[in-house]
C-alpha cells in the first residue's frame, strides 16, 4: 500500500512537471510594471462543466490564447486558463487581477510544487465585501517568494460576454493602476451628476416632461456603465449578490425604457414619424418584458434579448433623429449629433467585444466617454429648447398684442352700433317685460285657482262623504221616533185609565183584577221591551253622529298653516270616516297601525295627502273589479327613532313604468275627463316635501301599488 502511494504521487509529480515546462513561464522582473497576461496563457473548454482540478492538469487539450484579451464570447462551456508565473523581483507580494467584474464565477487554483493545490471561489455571486479584496475586480493574491515559480488555474463560468483582461503586477503597481481608472470614472461620474441636477432643476423650472424622463434617462445611463465596470455592487450592494446580477438587467432595461420616453418626448415623434412611434412602443414594451423575464433568474435570455434590442433602437433612433432633421425640427439636430457620438462609443465596445478591436484604454472606455459627450450635448440641446420656448413665446406675445389693437379697432367700431341695438333692445325687452309680467299675474291667478278647484274638490268629496255618513244614523234616528211615540201615547194613556180605577169606589181586588185586564189588552211587557229598543237604537244613532262629526272636526283642519304634534293614526282614521261612502262593501280593508308618537307636522294637510292617495287606491280598484268582491285596501304605520312610514298599499290596476314617471307631475291624470284635476298627487308630492319627507311608489301593471311616505318627527 505504501509503494503504490509512492508510485501515485510521484505520477502526478512528473505530470504536473510535464506541464509547467510545456507552457510559456510568464516572468515578472520590474516592481513597476503591469504584464498582461493574454498571449501567455492555454486555454480549455469544459463543454460538460464536469471536469475536476485533476483532470485538468492532465489535460492535453489546453490550446494557446492568440488575443491580448481572450474572448470567449456567450457560452455555456466553463474555461479553465492556466499559466506558470516566475518572480525575479524582490518582491513577495504579486497579485494576479482579472479585470472584468460581471463574470458570474472564477475559481482560482494555486498549485504548489509537488501537485498539491489550494482553491478560492470568488466571482458575481459572491458579494463585494466577502472578497479577498474589496474591489469590483478579482485580485488574487500569488503568494510567490522572490526567485521561484508557480503554476495557476483559472476557471471561469458566465451567463453573458466573457472576456479575460488578465494581467499580473505587485500590489503597489495594482493599487496605483486601481486608483487611476477609478479617478477616470469619478470624473465620468461628477459629469453624469452635474447633469442629471442640471436638468432636474431646469424641469422643477419648465415643468416640460422632457427635463423628467432625461433625468431618469441620466441616471439609468449612469448605472448602467457603473454596472458594467463593477462600481454599483462595490458601493451601492457590496453584499447582495442578487441584487450584482439582478442589476445587470433591471438597470439596462431602464435605461431603453427612459430613452424611448424621452426620444419620444423630446422629438414629437408621435407627430412627425407615427409609423416609427409605433415601433418605439414595441421596444418599450419589450423592454418591460425583460424585466419580467429576469424575475424567473434567466438571466442569459435577458442579456441576449437586450443586446438585440439595442441593436434595433439604435437603428429606430437614428432614423428617427435624421428624417425629424429633414423637416427642419432643429432639437432633432442636436439629437442626432449627440447620438451619432453615442452611438459611435457604442459600436467600439460591440466590436470589441466580438474581437474586431482590441481591448485596450480607449476601447475600454469608448463607451462611457461617448455616454458623457451625448449627456452633455442633449442638455445642450434641452436648454436650446428654452431659447425655442423663449422665441415663440415672444411670437406669440407679439401676435396677440397685434390681435388685441385690431379687436380694440373692431370693438370702437362696433360700440356705436352696439349702443344703438341695444337702445333699441332694451325698449323691446321693455315691453316684453311687461307683457310677461301681464302673463305672470294672469298665470298666479290661474295657479290659485286650480288649486282652489281642487281644494273644491276636496271640499265636495269630503261634503258628500260627511253627508252620506250622516245621513244613515240621522235616519236611524227618525225611524224610531214615531213608534216611539206612538208607545209613549199608549203608555200614556194607560196610565189615565189606571188613574180613573183607583178613585172608584171598588175593592181592591176588583180594582187590581181591571189594572191586570188593561195591561193585557196593551201587551205591557212588550211595550217596555219595545220602548227600550227604540231608546237604544236613538243613543246609537246620536254617537254615531257624534263619532262622525268627531272625524269631522280631526279631518278639516285644512286652513292650520303652524306646526303641530298630532296623532298621525288618528287623521288616517278621520280620513277612512270621510271616503266610507266610497269604500263600499266589497272592498276589505285592513289596518295595521302602529303605536306612534306625537309627530310635528301640518295635520289638515296631511289628512289631505291621504284622501288623495286613498281616493285614488279605492278608484283602481274599482277600476279593476267593479261591483265585484276582491279589492283590498291596505293601511299600515311603524315608527323608529327618526322617522315614521305610512304605507297605503292596493291590489287594484297598478301601473307601468310611463306613467310612475309622470305621477306627480301636475295636471297627469289616468282618470277619464271630469273625474279628476290631475292635482290631488302634485299637492300631495310638494305637502310631503315642505315636511322634509319621501314619498315613493311601488307598482306593477294589473298587480296594484304601495305609495309609502317617510316623515321625520320633528321638523328643523
């Protein structure tokens, strides 16, 4: 066991000598100088992302890198790299930097001399501050004493464009490089701030939305090369490594959506090119779509979705800027121009990502210089449009001054003729005033007496009723005062004869055997049977009278013009008393009264509403079943703490939908020609009203109706 344990490691030691003296050693000799590591590295593509550290430093498959800056395009293959670094400085501190921050994973393998290995795992999914070094850049450290060699492994996965700016240096010579591109893009920074405050002031200024979306267009644009360099997740989420990925979709995509706003906006696109507008519609939307996308951690999609889109609004804003040009809209010149160097920034970095030009300091920041230039020459261009808003504001100003002397001039002109028509107006309004007022008075007097006729009419229907109830017990009474005094004559003359017996000179039993014989011949008994029945029925028949003239004195208070508390039961009863005569038999009717206070109200009044709506109940049924049994009159009261309902419900025609609507409306009347006013409901609809209440109607054609009155207790 011990033997083959020997044999294995000395394997792997003749394999791993084997491989460092098949490569290039990368010699770093001047403290002060970067190496770049690009042609000096071999290369393999782990097509399964199986491999192990072991299989690859048996690999073969290593191929030399022929770029300065390899680029390993959109894949999903990992890379491993590797490279054999030898230090002949004094130094011991060398560092190993992979400038490129959106790089989703880097492990780093350092091998020591007999095959042994240690491993760091760093990469975008790892936030800046668990790093080796806080920095948006993988910086590893060699650890090489002065005088020897070491071999390095690095493997690299990512969902979007891998490209490897390798280079090796001290610590110090890295620190100074850092800190100046770190000055660069504070100074691209400081212009991108300065602008966006600029133009955030001019539009509090303006109030032109066109300041608003540049502003969030500014700042998008900003993030976004503050993303793609690494500075947003080193200063803003040092330990979100959801929020470093997340980013490098959401803050893109909101970069498009603000530019098609403010394209849009700033150029009157809608106007000028409504075909193109329609397709910055679909970009934005598209864009939104990414977004939405990215939620479900597809991030590859989203990249390769956004780098079409770019493409494609690219080309839509240049011919836009340059056909708006055409046609003399001068803010699409300076659009054009800003975009033409934006645009130019744009394609350095496309084309040097797919390996067209090299990666060098002008491609690396081709596009956040033509990102500044473009920044500066659109708020050049936004603050131009002051100067335009200026112009034609003065333009403007000068063509109403000269509308306003020429109304002046029309309006002196006309006033002369004006005065004239309106003396002669005035005089025709003279008499025409007076003509309406001849028309008004003559109109109040035919008011006052059409509702003098149907107060007439109420008049005569409550005599008729009043005299028909009456007249029953009055003729009750009559009818038994002649045989009541025709007993009363018989008793009376009984009585002589009974007074001539007892001064006879009889004996008593004769004289009691005569009293006996004449109280036979008058049937006494039946005559004091009978003259008890008379008297009952004539004190009947009197309170009756007394009742009916009672309901009488409750019902007519027509001519009460104050306020006061009445028994809302007791003038719906007086009111049955006086329509009696036309209920009839045939028709039931059903009380259902609650218990109710004392209600603040107008009771003549009142007592008429219900007449009205009662009359006009027992009509539709009549209307309905004539002579014939059937008809139903319902009448019932509740009460709570505000307010109390009357419900005066039939089972008679009803009525449809037309006629509900006009109902209250005066003069309305379903009722042939003489047989009613068309009125009784229009006073019975503004009585309710003056008492602060509702009167509604419920009713279906050949089913009947329920009118139902809310009333308040007290009135304000």
């Amino acid at each position: 066991m011990r033997y083959n344990k020997l044999v294995f490691l000395l394997l792997q030691f003749l394999i791993f000598t084997f491989a460092v003296y098949a490569q290039d050693t990368i010699v770093v000799s001047d403290p002060a100088k970067t190496i770049s590591l690009g042609t000096k590295i071999e290369i393999l593509e782990d097509k399964s992302n199986s491999l192990t550290v072991s299989d690859v430093l048996r690999s073969k498959d290593f191929k030399k890198s022929r770029q300065e800056v390899p680029n390993l395009s959109i894949s999903n293959s990992s890379f491993w790299c590797r490279l054999s670094i030898s230090n002949k400085t004094a130094e011991n501190n060398l560092v190993l930097q992979l400038e490129y921050p959106t790089i989703d994973s880097v492990d780093f393998v350092s091998i020591d001399s007999v095959g042994g290995y240690k491993e760091l795992k760093t990469g975008e999914y790892v936030p800046v501050n668990m790093r080796l070094h806080h920095h948006q850049n993988y910086i590893f450290d060699l650890d090489i004493p002065s005088g020897q060699s070491r071999t390095f492994l690095l493997k690299v996965i990512a969902e979007e464009q891998i490209q490897l700016p390798l280079t090796v240096s001290t610590l110090k010579s890295n620190s100074e490089e850092i800190n100046g591109k770190d000055l660069i893009f504070g100074l691209y920074a400081g212009i991108i701030l300065v602008m966006l405050l600029y133009n955030l002031f001019l539009y509090f200024t303006v109030r032109d939305r066109s300041y608003l979306y540049y502003v969030g267009y500014i700042f998008f644009v900003g993030m976004s090369q503050a993303c793609l360099q690494g500075y947003a997740p080193r200063f803003l989420y040092p330990s979100s490594f959801f929020l470093a990925n997340s980013m490098m979709v959401w803050i893109p995509a909101l970069s498009g959506i603000f530019s098609v706003l403010f394209v849009n906006n700033f150029m009157n696109i809608r106007f000028y090119t409504p075909g193109l507008y329609k397709v910055l519609l679909s970009i934005f939307g598209a864009y939104c779509l990414i977004i939405l996308i990215s939620f479900t951690g597809n991030y590859r999609l989203c990249t390769g979705m956004m780098q079409i889109l770019v493409i494609i609004l690219s080309i839509t804003g240049y011919s836009v800027a340059v056909i708006i040009t055409r046609k003399g809209y001068r803010p699409a010149l300076f659009f054009l121009i800003a975009f033409s160097i934006f645009i130019t920034g744009v394609v350095v970095f496309v084309l040097r990502n797919v390996n067209v030009l090299p990666y060098n300091i002008f491609t690396y920041y081709a596009m956040p210089i033509g990102s500044a230039i473009e920044v500066v020459l659109l708020s050049i261009a936004l603050a131009d449009k002051i100067n335009t808003f200026r112009k034609e504001k003065e333009i403007s100003q000068a063509e109403t001054v000269n509308a306003l002397k020429e109304n002046e001039r029309i309006i002196r002109e006309q006033n002369v003729v004006l005065e004239a028509k309106v003396e002669e107006r005035t005089h025709e309004l003279k008499l025409t005033n007076d003509d309406l007022s001849v028309a008004l008075t003559n109109l109040k007097d035919a008011q006052s007496q059409l509702v003098e006729s149907e107060k007439m009419a109420s008049l005569g229907q409550l005599t008729a009723g009043i005299a028909h109830e009456i007249n029953n017990p009055i003729n009750f009474v009559t009818s038994n005062i002649k045989p009541l005094n025709r007993d009363v004559t018989m008793l009376f003359d009984t009585i002589e004869s009974i007074e001539k017996i007892i001064t006879e000179n009889s004996t008593p039993d004769q004289k009691r055997k005569q009293i006996e014989e004449i109280k036979t011949d008058i049937d006494f008994d039946y005559l004091k049977m009978e003259i008890d029945q008379l008297l009952k029925g004539i004190g009947e028949g009197a309170s009756r009278t007394a009742e009916i003239v009672k309901g009488l004195r409750v019902f007519s208070r027509l001519d009460e013009h104050d306020l006061k508390k009445a028994d809302i039961n007791e003038g719906l009863e007086s009111t049955l008393i006086i329509v009696n005569n036309i209920l009839g038999d045939t028709i039931k009717l059903t009380r259902n009264l609650g218990n109710l206070p004392l209600v603040e109200c107008y009771p003549g009044k009142l007592n008429q509403v219900f007449m009205n709506i009662i009359t006009n109940a027992i009509h539709a049924i009549k209307k309905k079943f004539g002579t014939a049994n059937g008809g139903e009159l319902m009448i019932g009261t509740t009460c709570d703490e505000h307010e109390l309902v009357i419900r005066i419900a039939d089972n008679g025609t009803g009525m449809d939908d037309k006629v509900k609507k006009k109902l209250f409306e005066p003069f309305f009347t379903t009722k042939d020609v003489g047989e009613g006013t068309g009125l009784g409901l229009s006073i019975a609809y503004t009585t309710i009203l003056k008492h602060n209440g509702h009167i509604t109607v419920n009713s279906e054609l050949g089913i009947g109706s329920e009118f139902i009155i809310r009333l308040p207790l007290t009135q304000k």
